[in-house]
C-alpha cells in the first residue's frame, strides 16, 4: 500500500488528460493512466515517468463492462484505494450535427462514452473512493452542455451539436444527482470545464493549451474537506450550467 495519493484520470495518453496526470503528478500523487489504446498508454506513462512524475498504466475502455471491472481490479489490488478519480475521457461524435440530420447510432455512441462510461467508471470505483481519508471526483464538461448559455440568442457556443453539447448536459445532470446521492460520505464530485483547448477532438482548432486546460480540474482535484460539490467550475471560478 501507498501513502502517496492515488489518482485516476482516464483518457489520459494525451490531450488534457494526459496534461491533469502531468499536474497532479507535479504534485507528487501517484497517477494512473487510463486509456483503451495499448501504445498510446505505454508511451504516456514513459513520458511521465521520464519527467518524474510516478505514474502507472491502467487499461481501460469506459465503454466495456469487463475492462472498467479489470480497472477497478487492478487498482484495488496495487493500492487497496482510490483518492481522486478524473473521468476525463470523451469523443465528439464528429462535427456539425445538426437536428434531423445526425444520424441516431452517433447520439448513441457519444453518450455511451461520455455519460454511461463516467457512470460505469465511477460506480466501478465507488467502493475505493469510500476508503480514502479526502475522496474527489471530477468530471471533464463543457460550457458547451450549459443549457443557460446554449439558450442565449446568437451566444456563440459552437457549431450545431445533436450528440456531444447534449451528452455534456446529460453529463452535468448525473454528477448533480451523484453529488446528493453522496452528501453525507465526504465523496466530492463537481464538473471542471477546460475552455476550448486545442487538442485532437477538436482537430486542434482550440486556442487555449492542455495544460490551461487542466487547471480547473486540479483545482477540484485538491479541493479541501468540506468543499463544493455537484458545482461547475472553470479556472476562473463557479460558472452557470
């Protein structure tokens, strides 16, 4: 066992989860990386590695039952634990989805990885969060799945979005519902938005960076006891969902 905290982030082999493991790894916390692709996940914990960071691979496609079990495994197996888990992963869907045009397997997809798989991801990793002294989890979300901001006439909020913008609402809804379900365990879980950041899921068209992106996760990463929870943040403070 360690005494080192043990953090999670999934899709972590790049973009700004590969930026939250380097920061929390900054920290001296004991990363792992989640990811489904093999190579991409080997070459990122080598890279950790090599910066210093005390990071471990953790095969895992949030998608697939068995993988999120062997995860779940892996870790209660090395740690007996988990302190933070970043449920970072998620796709696009593609771009522009526009109503009565986006064809429904898309819908299906996208929110099979972005909402069910935080969902099976985190009820996988329940049981190790309740061991930790300092519980957190922190869902990657997008202003983007803020129905205030998409309800704003001419608010620029992106191109027309049938299956990624609603799957980052849907996502915002079940961390509210997973907040009170956990008040009274010390667990805390607040959405982090990154800004638009120019990674692959974007075709690199964001101006910010992954590792501006990451802030606002780290921030809920290393929350104190007794902080927010079921909240909305980017890494300017609170915003509106």
């Amino acid at each position: 066992m360690s005494d080192n905290t043990i953090a999670l982030v999934t899709g972590a082999n790049k973009g700004i989860g590969y930026a939250i493991a380097t920061e929390l790894g900054a920290l001296g916390w004991t990363v792992g990386i989640g990811a489904r692709d093999t190579e991409r996940r080997e070459t990122a914990v080598r890279e950790l590695r090599a910066a210093g960071v005390d990071a471990f691979g953790v095969p895992l496609d949030v998608t697939d039952d068995t993988s999120v079990t062997a995860a779940a495994e892996l870790l209660q197996n090395r740690y007996g634990r988990l302190d933070v888990l970043v449920n970072n992963a998620a796709i696009t869907g593609g771009w522009e989805q526009a109503p009565t045009e986006t064809d429904l397997s898309i819908v299906r997809t996208v929110v099979e990885t972005n909402v069910l798989g935080v969902m099976r991801v985190t009820d996988a990793l329940l049981p190790l969060l309740r061991r930790s002294a300092s519980p957190r989890i922190v869902n990657m979300s997008s202003t983007v799945g803020s129905l205030t901001r998409q309800s704003v006439p001419d608010a620029d909020t992106g191109p027309l979005s049938m299956a990624y913008a609603p799957s980052k609402t849907f996502l915002n809804a079940i961390t509210v519902q997973y907040a009170k379900a956990l008040r009274d365990t010390g667990i805390l879980i607040n959405m982090a938005c990154p800004g638009f950041v120019k990674t692959d899921l974007n075709g690199h068209r964001g101006h910010r960076t992954p590792a501006e992106g990451a802030a606002a996760a780290v921030t809920l990463a290393t929350l104190p006891d007794g902080g927010p929870t079921g909240a909305f943040f980017d890494d300017s403070g609170p915003i509106e969902w």
